[in-house]
C-alpha cells in the first residue's frame, strides 16, 4: 500500500521554515534513483543539478533545451517526498519576459524553490550587467507571486565562477537580487572563512546558500557557526560517481584489470534498497 505522500503546498511550507534557523544540507542527485536514496539518508531537501543531469543525457552543463530540464524537474519533483530546489540555470532566457515564462512553467512542475543565474554563457561578457540581472530576477520573482507565491526564489551571483572573483562586487549584485525579490541568495566559488562571514553580513537578514563541490576542511559546524543557512552540492556527488566509473573503465581499457570494481556497491544491496523503496511507494 502506497504511503501517504505530503502535497506540494505542504512541501513548499517545509522548504520555506527550513530557510528560517538553523543550517542544512541540500545534497544534489541527478536521477530518480540518486533522488530516493538521498531521501532514504533522512535528507530535508533536495536540489537538482544541471551539470550533473547534464552529464546522463550526454550533454555538458548548461546545453540542454528547456523542456528537457523542466521534464527532468518533474520526473524528481515525483518520485520524492522532500522540497526539491531547481537548478535553473539562466532561466532558459536571455530577456526579463522570457525568463517569466520559463519560471512559470518551472513551477508547474512542482519544485518548491529555483535559481537564476546572472551569467549569460558568453566568454566575452560573461555577466548580464547589473540593470538586465535585477530585471531578470524581478521577472522570476512576478511569475512566482502570479503563480501564488510559495516557490523560494533563489538570486545567484556567478562573479567567482566566470573570472571575476570580485567580492565587493558579488556582495553588490546579491544585495540588489534581494531588494528585486529573491528569497536566498547564492554565489558560487566562494571557499574561504572570510569571503563566507562577509557574504553572510553582506546579504542578511536573508539566508545564504553555500556551495561545497571539493574537498573541504569545512565542517557543517563550521559553516553553520559563520551563519550560512544551507549548503549544497552541485555536481560534485555526480562527479564522484563518474570519477569512480571513468578510473574503473580506464583500468579495463587500457590494462585489461578489474581491480577498478574493487569499491563498487554491490548489486544485491542496490537491488535490496530498490525493492524496498517500491514497496513502501506502492503502484505508481
């Protein structure tokens, strides 16, 4: 018998009262089957990742059409019981009023938050200037609130990701993000203790999302007593997947060996949590 399944207006309460204390982490999967095992761990929310979505379809980040993301949005946002935050990218859009459509029909889907990013893809002016930024997300912000208004709407600054790692500026950026709308603010590349506390300061009293893609010294405690209120990601769980698959696959390739499997999971215990979960959520 299939359990009781929280509706979307309750998990999008949910995602919103877990960006008011505290500090959680928002891993991200990039299938179903990544999703429910993440949910398995006791995970609050979940987030998707463009790069690692990406990455199944035979496509590197950010070269997906829209209606291939927001299927991908749906397909998650079903198979879990958790909030569940798009990676949106630039919103499929270059101008203000496209970036509203795409967002209307982000929700459509059911996820309880999204992105927009301020990078536009082009090496030569890799950054919308601050005016189109702000009109994006004003833009984000009015098809939410048409919608009924209970999507997070999460404002990103890609300065540090494009080569400008400008702090000032980033600070600057996400302030004027908030003042337009966004609900949490968000800009990757950041590592240190400092340019935390000073991004933290910076875009209070909204909360901060922090991104841990390497290998940290940083603790959840860490990051929690600097004020961050969540911490996600991205494509690094994907990329350690991959990175096992692509040391496991060059042993046999170039030697013929198969000690790459060494670590691998083992069939019956995939094929033992998989049989489980489909039992607890019944007949599709």
């Amino acid at each position: 018998m299939a359990e009781n399944r929280p509706s979307i207006a309750v998990k999008r309460s949910a995602f919103r009262q877990l960006h008011e204390t505290g500090c959680f982490v928002i891993p991200n999967p990039w299938d179903v089957g990544t999703a429910r095992y993440l949910q398995s761990l006791g995970f609050k929310a979940l987030a998707t990742t463009s790069s690692g979505f990406g990455w199944t379809k035979g496509r590197p980040d950010a070269a997906k059409p829209r209606d291939m993301a927001l299927a991908h949005l749906h397909e998650i946002v079903s198979a879990t019981d958790v909030p569940v935050n798009a990676d949106f990218e630039s919103g499929f859009a270059h101008d203000a009023a496209g970036v509203a459509e795409s967002v209307r029909l982000a929700v459509e889907t059911g996820v309880a938050g999204l992105s927009i990013e301020d990078a536009t893809g082009d090496a030569a002016r890799p950054l919308y200037d601050l005016d189109a930024a702000v009109a994006r997300i004003r833009a984000a912000r009015s098809a939410i609130d048409k919608a009924g208004g209970d999507v997070l709407l999460v404002g990103r600054a890609e300065c540090f990701l494009v080569g400008r790692p400008d702090l000032e500026e980033t600070i600057a950026r996400l302030k004027a993000y908030s003042r337009a709308g966004a609900d949490c603010l968000y800009a990757p590349g950041i590592r240190t203790r400092e340019q935390i506390a000073a991004l933290v300061a910076g875009v209070a009293p909204k909360p901060l999302n922090l991104l841990i893609g390497w290998a940290s010294e940083l603790t959840m405690q860490d990051i929690s007593a600097l004020g961050v209120r969540r911490v996600s990601v991205g494509g690094a769980l994907a990329r350690a997947a991959w990175g096992a698959f692509m040391r496991a696959a060059g042993l046999l390739a170039a030697q013929g060996r198969f000690d790459g499997f060494a670590n691998a999971a083992s069939g019956d215990e995939l094929d033992s949590f998989f049989r489980d979960d489909l039992a607890k959520r019944g007949p599709a």
